[in-house]
C-alpha cells in the first residue's frame, strides 16, 4: 500500500510534520539508470554495480569487495557468516554509514534490515528518496560483532580503509552519519551525537550531517522528531552545495 507523506512520517512517529520554509533545491542534472550494489552470500565478487566506476586510486568495486570477503584484520572475520560490504546507488546524492552489521544482516547480507531497516526506509522515504535510487547505505565495520555489540576501536580501525576507499568510489554528494560509530569512523570524534547535531562538517570535500542510528530511535521514540530536523538540514546542506558547485 502506497502512503502519503503525511502518514510515512505519522509511521516514523514523527508529528507534527516538519514543513521547509527554504524552497526546493534546483534539480539535479540527469544521472545514469541507479545500480544496485548488494553482497550476497557466495559471491562478494559477482554482486557488484551494474554500471562500473572509472578507474581512481581507490581501485575498483571487484577488487574492493574481495578484499573485504577475505579480510581477516581483526577477529569479526573469523565469527561472521559474511562481510557486508553496501547496497544501493552506485552513483549516489546520499551515503548513509551506520555501526555494522546484526544477526539479520550478516545473515542476508545486507546493511539495514528488520526494524531498524524498515525506519531507515521510512525516512528516506519522507525526503522522497530510497535505497537504490540516489541513495547508498554502508557500515563503519563490515562484519557482525558478536551479540550485536558496539564495535571496537580497533575493529572500526581495521575496517576504516574499506569505508574509505567505498566513500571515494561512490562519490557521494552528501555523507549523513548514522550513530557515534559511524562518527568516530569518519570524523574521528568522540564527542556526543548532542554536541556534533545540527552542524555541517566536510570529508574530503563531501559534506556530512550527524545524526541518530535507527536502532537507538527504535527505543527512544520522541527523539525521532530529532532525527528529522536532522534530515532537513542534511537536504539543506545538500542544497546549498549544488548552489556553490
């Protein structure tokens, strides 16, 4: 069943609905059909973007995903089904990183399933946007930490540079943080997600946005309307980038 925005974000629990006072971003120019990133199973090499990007230092997308199979850097990768390496856009305006992955995801191999997943969709959704289409989402760590724990530094260490070499592979528009793993990962700061809200920071040149993991929404409801705000100012600093460029 189709929802209008209204109920999408009554779903995400977040009323009233937040309305924009700036107006709408100029489109952006026309783009390459969306291609679908996943990492089943079996076959981390096959389950690569129909449509490859050129060649750049950080290599390609087969070489990147068998590294990331076969990684063995720290212990996540001898108790993991699969290494997750991303899904979405190979081409994408947005990268959402989150912490790494759970029972499901390690199982499916995919990032962001089950309830966490299904708020996550319902957000992009609200700023008209999915996974898939104009959207990438990925980890800071790459493989299941046991019981679903927060990662480690040095398990976020270890898989750094993978998340480096997806971020400059993708060359995304805008960079929203989802949670202080994915924080400590890029921006390298410890600080709280409250000190590091509603504040634009740069990665090589990208903006980036802070804001909550849905998981953590999941059991702090009235921080979704948060979560929110922090989406609108991510679309604003979106905006306000194409305007410089």
């Amino acid at each position: 069943m189709n929802l209008n925005r209204e109920q999408m974000l009554a779903e995400m629990g977040i009323t009233p609905r937040w309305v924009l006072r700036d107006a709408p971003g100029t489109p952006q120019a026309a783009r390459a059909a969306p291609a679908v990133v996943p990492t089943p199973p079996a076959a981390a090499v096959a389950a690569l973007p129909r449509v490859a990007p050129p060649a750049e230092p950080a290599g390609d997308w087969a070489t990147l995903a068998a590294e990331v199979a076969a990684c063995r850097l720290c212990p996540l990768g001898e108790r993991r089904r699969q290494a997750v390496l991303g899904v979405g856009d190979a081409r994408p305006q947005w990268l959402f990183v989150g912490e790494g992955p759970g029972a499901e995801e390690d199982a499916r191999g995919e990032p962001f399933v089950g309830q966490a997943g299904k708020l996550l969709d319902n957000m992009l959704a609200a700023l008209g946007i999915a996974r898939g289409d104009r959207v990438y989402i990925g980890n800071a760590v790459k493989c299941r930490p046991p019981g679903n724990r927060t990662p480690e530094a040095a398990e976020i260490a270890a898989c750094r540079p993978y998340l480096e070499r997806q971020i400059a592979l993708l060359r995304p528009e805008i960079i929203v943080l989802l949670g202080k793993t994915a924080v400590h990962s890029v921006l390298h700061d410890n600080k709280s997600l409250a000190a590091l809200r509603g504040q634009r920071f740069e990665h090589a040149g990208i903006p980036v946005v802070v804001t909550y993991h849905p998981a953590y929404l999941l059991r702090n409801l009235p921080d979704k309307a948060k979560a929110w705000e922090d989406l609108l100012f991510a679309r604003r600093a979106l905006q306000d980038a194409g305007r410089a460029t």
